[in-house]
C-alpha cells in the first residue's frame, strides 16, 4: 500500500510511520526538513510547508493520507485541494480536546463538540482555540474526503521521542528519588495512551480501510494513581510523593507548564481523560501495560524544562514550614 504522511517525523507521526514501514507499506513523507530529516531512509521525503505550498504533491496517487499536525481546518482545505482525489483513505489525528466538558465519565464518541463564536476562524492555536480548531478540521475533512475519513482522538500520548516531555519529566523526576512535589488534586483524572499503541491501532485501521471516529485512550485513572504507578516501577528507596495544595503552588507561580499533566483550575477540564475507548477496543486497540511504557520513557533525555529542581525544592520547604491551618 502507498502511504501519504503529512508530517510523520516527529513523535506521534514518527512512530505512525515506523508502523507504516514495518507493515511494508511504500510511504512518502512530507515534511519541512528541520526536524527528523535523517530518519526513515527508505522512505520519500518531500519537502514542504504545508502553509505555503503542497505542489510537490502533484501527480502523486496514493493509497491512504495520514494527516498528522494539520491545526486549522484551511490546512485540511489546502491538501484536499492539492491531492485533488489522489489521496485515498483519509486518516486525521485529532484530540479528545474537541469535546465540550463531558457530563459524565466513559462519554463516548458522539459526546457534544466545541465550537466558536460566530465569525473569522481565528488563526492562532491556544488553549482556548486549540479544542474548537480541530473540531472544524474535522469537518472539513469528512466535507473534503467524505464518509470514509477515518478520525483519531487520543488523549495524552507518551513513549519514546516525546518533545514534550510531559509524561516523561515525572518518569525522571521520580527515578531521581527523594522528596517529590506532587501537585494536587490528586483525584483528578489523567487518560495515556502509548504512541506505539496508536500507531498499531492506526495501521490495522488503513489495512482494514476503517472509517468513523475512534478514542485512542488508556484507561482512565486518578492523577495520584499516575504517579504511583510511575514510582513502583522505577522510584529508589526513599522516595516519597509529597502532595501539595494547588492554591498554594498558583500563588507561588506554577502552573501546567511547569508541573506537566497538572490540571489546576476547573475540575471540568480534567473530565475529559474519562473517555470510554471501547469502540477503539473493540476495533482491535490493544494496550500495553503503562510499567511497559514508563521503562521505555526512562530511558529519554533528560528533560529540563520544567520546574527545576532548585525550585521543587524551594516549595517543598516552604510547604513543610506552612503553618498547618
């Protein structure tokens, strides 16, 4: 099968095109070259700013289009125009960030979407955008691709070749042992999927021409459970998990970017990693055990742009001088 890759050198497309090559499949990647440039020698590379120009896609004819970084629905426009019905399957990675604050835990797949006010699609991607932009990329592609577009919502993806290092920073922080700021609320959901996973789950999809729109989510789980979990398989003797008062930890300027997986504010927001993946289960999603992932993510780069440890270490002091109220 030829496989088109819009990305697919970068974490989540990385990992979907290792599958791709794994599985056979003759695949062509597209991508601006700054970054995995030197991966996946067997397969094309055509270099591209898929917000500039996609003409290197002319003549082309392939058997399936995975769509890894489009943001805004334009960018699923544009290609849909490039191709011009040379496409194939259409597969769109999307995000569990389409959905409205679900009213209640396992929501599934029909549960109801963002939207924006009335007027211009905004051209910036933030935390208000983000969620409501991908619901209109969505769109577009089913307008632009039809009925047999495949849809991907994951939650938070981890596993090897992160950026980001969300998942990975607790891993090493952790494994560094110790006295560990762990922010509340612990109670809070957090939903994971392996990227290795997903990518599996993707490829049987294309092989199986699979349509609809798919939860590609672990189980959900309690924040507190995330980190213990972490800490039983890699946390040295003595290591302890202090937990510390959100209001406390916002007061002292921290946030989601700096303690990563921390949801802070509305409970609301946190609902979200409670999405059923049973239709993705029952589709064939098979997961590994997270111990599994939580070994592989060790084994990463140091992460350091987070919270440093001179200033984890601040708060906990400060913390544990707090006069108890």
């Amino acid at each position: 099968m030829r496989v088109l890759m819009i990305g697919g050198t970068r974490f989540v497309g990385r990992h979907i095109t290792q599958a791709a090559l794994a599985a056979g499949h003759e695949v062509t990647l597209v991508h601006r070259g700054r970054s995995g440039a030197d991966l996946f020698p067997e397969a094309t590379h055509l270099h591209a700013d898929r917000n500039e120009d996609l003409s290197v896609l002319a003549g082309g004819r392939w058997d399936a289009t995975i769509d890894v970084n489009a943001y805004r629905p334009g960018q699923v426009t544009a290609l849909a125009q490039a191709l011009q019905g040379n496409g194939g399957h259409y597969i769109y990675i999307s995000t569990v960030s389409v959905y409205e604050p679900p009213p209640h835990p396992e929501y599934s797949e029909d549960s109801p979407l963002r939207t924006l006010p009335a007027g211009e699609v905004p051209d910036v991607v933030d935390n208000q955008t983000y969620g409501p932009l991908k619901v209109l990329c969505e769109q577009a592609a089913l307008e632009h691709f039809g009925p047999s577009t495949l849809i991907i919502r994951p939650t938070y993806v981890i596993g090897p070749h992160d950026h980001t290092g969300r998942f990975t920073y607790w891993v090493q922080r952790i494994a560094r042992g110790g006295g560990v700021l762990a922010p509340g609320h612990p109670d809070r959901a957090i939903q994971l999927i392996d990227a290795r996973d997903q990518a599996a789950f993707i490829m049987a999809s294309v092989a199986a021409g699979r349509a609809g729109t798919f939860h590609t989510v672990g189980p959900s789980m309690p924040f507190s459970r995330m980190l213990e979990q972490i800490a039983e398989t890699v946390a040295p003797a003595g290591t302890e998990l202090t937990w510390v008062d959100p209001q406390f930890l916002l007061d002292a300027g921290q946030d989601g970017d700096s303690l990563p997986l921390w949801y802070a504010g509305d409970e609301d927001d946190a609902r979200t990693n409670t999405a059923s993946p049973a239709a993705a289960l029952n589709a064939g999603l098979v997961l590994r055990p997270l111990a599994d992932s939580i070994i592989d993510v060790g084994r990463a780069e140091p992460v350091t742009q987070f919270i440093s440890p001179e200033e984890e270490s601040r708060l906990l002091a400060q913390w544990a001088a707090k006069p108890a109220s």
